[in-house]
C-alpha cells in the first residue's frame, strides 16, 4: 500500500515551503505565515505508463518573420505609455499598489475607456458588490459606457461565465478574493493564488481573453503571494504614490511588450484619475521661491524625462547617533553620498540630522540623482541657495569621480523646454542638441563643491 504524501508547509508571504510548521520563516522572517496546505496527489500507475509518449513540437529559426502584435489603444495616453502603445490581446496584466491608492479607480476607468472603444469588456469584482462598482461608475461619470459587471469570487464560475461571453477584456479585482474548489486551502494563500493565476492566464492564451489582474501588495510593497504569479503574466504594473500626495505613478517593472521602467502620471481628482501629459511641470510647480536644501534634477524615468525637486535638511542633532531620513530615495544611497562627502571632500555631517525628500510623491532610483542630492543636502549644510535656472545631475562613484549617465540630450532637452538655462553635469566627450542651455562639466566632486559652494 503506497503511503500517503508527507504534507507541506508554505510561507504565505514568500511561498517558502518547509518540511514542518514553524513560527518564523527562515526565507523571508515573517512571522505567523507558515501554514499547512495540502499536498499534490503523485501520479497513478497509469500516468506512469504514459510517460514519455509525448509527441514531437515543431521547431522555428530565430531568422523566422513575426509581425508586430496587435494593440488596442485605451484613449489613456498614460495607460498606452506603460502598456507599450497599447494592450496586447491575449495578454496577461497584473497590477499591484498599497490600498485605497487607486486601483479600483483606473482599472475602472481604463475599462471603460476600453469598451468605449469598441471592445467587449468585463469588470469582475470579488472584493466589492456589484452596487459599490455602480456607484463609483456613477461618481466617475462613466455610467453611459458599455461595460458589464459581475461580484463573484468563484474561479470556476468566473470561467464558465467568460467561455461562454468571450470578451475582449476582463479585469479581476483582485486575485487574492478568488477560490478553487479543487485547492484545499483558503482564499488568499498561496496555493489558491497560485491556481487561480495558473488557470485565468492558461484561459486568456487559449481564448484570445486580455486579462487584468488587481494584486495586493505586503508591507515591503511587494504583490502579495508568491512571486511565481509575476512571472505567470506578461506585464507587472505597480501603482505608487503617497497618501498625503495628489500624483500617482503607475509604473512597468516588466512587460513582454515594450519597454519596462515606464511610468505613466496621473493625479487624484474628485472625478477620478486625470492624466498628466506634462511630469516634469507637475512636480516643479509648487516649488516657489528657491531657498536652501533645494536643487532640480532632470531624471529618466523609462524613455521619459522627469524633472523633480529634492529637497535636504541638515540640523544640529541632540542625540548620540544623528539621524539619516530619505523619503523617495534610497536610505543606503543617502549614507554613501555622506560618506564620500566626507571621506573625499573633507565636508563632515557627523553631528548633524539629515533628512532628505523628493517633492511631489516621486521615488527616484537611478545613480544619476547623486550630484543633485549632494547639491541639496551642501546647501542646506552650507545655508546657500542654488540658481533657479539651474539642474543637476550625475553619478558620484566610491572615489569622488563623476561618472557620466545616460539619455544626457534627452534630460536637457527637458529642462530648457521648462526655462531651465544651466546644467551641473559630468564631463562628457560629445553633447548635441542642448542648444539654449549652458552646461558647466564637473570631473569630480571636489571640484564641483569648490565651483559651486566655494569651499576646497
């Protein structure tokens, strides 16, 4: 008589599995996430007898032809950047954020957009009845749009509900409300995500359905559930921004369809979710007066050029360990600037409180951001304004040097369509196109505290 499997312990936050409960997962450290779930059923003797009759798959040459995909536009322009021109059909999206950040909203209105188009669309809700879904349709404006609506959290009734209506589009809001009748673990952990995602992509290739699926995210801002889901569909798409801020970022951290690191601006309205075809004016135009601890930085976000301002302030501190806070920036980007600061220029923030923040709800990742954050955080130090006119950008490495960056035209193109007239860059050996604009190279960061701030 064969034994029956040995059952299985997964992490619900990290998807760990481990051979006996415990209360800390030893992959992620969270604690009271370890929960039993039942195992695969092994394979019969007559699955057994089957293997390795598979038959034979047909094989095709890099140098084979294929035609661009086809894409169907919302009329979001924001939506389309971060699709990559459009969605793709038979594409699988997922879309993350914190709650009440907005998901429900622009999913809601991209469906409409997309059935005002032409396509027949679903909007599947398992988290709200289907009254609530009106009502907001109702506050929006969109209740003259041909979409359809549904509050289900069945897998298997979803299913059988759009093999039957073949739409164009389905959004799912969210992944994390659905069941399986044949997966004995309850809504929301991992094995249900996981066979819910597994079975709504496997139907979306096989129809030729557009998924959207709404996921939500844990306290590190990861897309709850395994990460085995983000590599199940085609697209990740994760929608940022702070409460206390009326801007949003939906951004690409993948997409099998066009380029990742693409953001798409829209800013929270009484009426929705407006979009914002001009970033870089949004971000500067509550900035006022220039005072000190502030410098512009023309970034890239994706193939768009965002400038934005970040902002430092440096005080005496009271305490034995001073403290280092960076909102939109990375705490350990933040600690390396000080250090080389101090280690290459001989400019000391032992002592002093050092706080940093990118205006407007931005989070700014890319090293180019180095040189503006060692201009804010030296003229909030050194109590000197910067030039108005003036943007900042480069790459400071371990020894002081400034590295140049990429997309160089692109950022000063930006700033002199903003009435920017001065840039602080990095040396360069061919700069073109930056007519209006006069660019002062720096080699290093000596030279650059000694240029700017006048201190060797």
């Amino acid at each position: 008589m064969a034994r029956p499997p040995a059952p299985r312990f997964t992490c619900q936050s990290c998807g760990a599995v481990h051979a006996r409960w415990a209360g800390r997962c030893d992959a992620c450290g969270g604690w009271n996430t370890v929960v039993e779930e039942a195992p695969l059923a092994a394979a019969g003797p007559a699955a057994r007898a089957l293997a390795g009759r598979g038959r034979s798959i047909a094989l095709t040459s890099l140098a084979a032809a294929e035609p661009e995909p086809p894409r169907a536009a919302s009329g979001m322009a924001e939506l389309d950047r971060v699709l990559g021109g459009g969605l793709v059909p038979a594409s699988a999206v997922l879309v993350g954020g914190d709650p009440g950040i907005g998901k429900s909203t622009l999913l809601l209105q991209a469906a409409a957009a997309f059935a005002r188009g032409g396509l027949g669309c679903l909007y599947i809700s398992g988290e709200e009845a289907a009254a609530q879904v009106r009502m907001r349709a109702a506050r929006l404006g969109l209740t003259g749009a041909p979409l359809r609506l549904a509050a289900e959290t069945s897998l298997r009734d979803i299913l059988t509900t759009l093999d039957a209506e073949r739409p164009d589009l389905v959004v799912i809001d969210s992944i994390q409300t659905l069941w399986s009748d044949i997966v004995e673990a309850a809504p929301g952990s991992v094995a249900q995500v996981r066979a819910a995602a597994h079975e709504i992509v496997a139907f979306a290739k096989r129809r030729g359905t557009s998924v959207i699926l709404v996921g939500h995210v844990t306290k590190d801002g990861q897309i709850a559930g395994p990460r085995v889901v983000e590599h199940m569909v085609d697209t990740v798409l994760y929608f940022e921004g702070e409460r206390g801020h009326q801007f949003r970022i939906l951004r690409a951290v993948k997409n099998r369809f066009g380029p990742a690191d693409e953001i798409g601006v829209f800013e929270m309205t009484g009426a929705g979710l407006a979009e914002v075809a001009n970033p870089s004016a949004l971000f500067l135009s509550e900035r006022g007066t220039p005072a000190p601890g502030s410098a512009v930085f023309a970034g890239i976000e994706g193939t768009r050029p965002v400038l934005c301002e970040i902002q430092a302030l440096v005080a005496p501190s009271p305490l034995g360990t001073p403290r280092r806070t960076a909102v939109g920036l990375d705490g350990g980007r933040l600690s390396t600037i000080l250090a080389v600061l101090e280690a290459r220029c001989g400019i000391p923030f032992a002592g002093q409180d050092v706080f940093l923040n990118v205006a407007g709800g931005l989070r700014v990742s890319e090293p180019a951001a180095d040189l503006a954050v060692a201009a804010a955080l030296l003229s909030a130090r050194e109590d000197v304004t910067l030039p108005a006119d003036c943007v900042v950008f480069g790459e400071i490495s371990l020894s002081g040097a400034l590295r140049p960056v990429v997309q160089t035209e692109n950022r000063l193109k930006e700033a002199g369509k903003l009435g920017f007239t001065t840039a602080i860059a990095p040396a360069q050996a061919k700069r073109t196109g930056a007519d209006g604009i006069r660019v002062r190279e720096m080699p290093d960061l000596a030279t650059f505290v000694g240029s700017v701030f006048g201190a060797g």
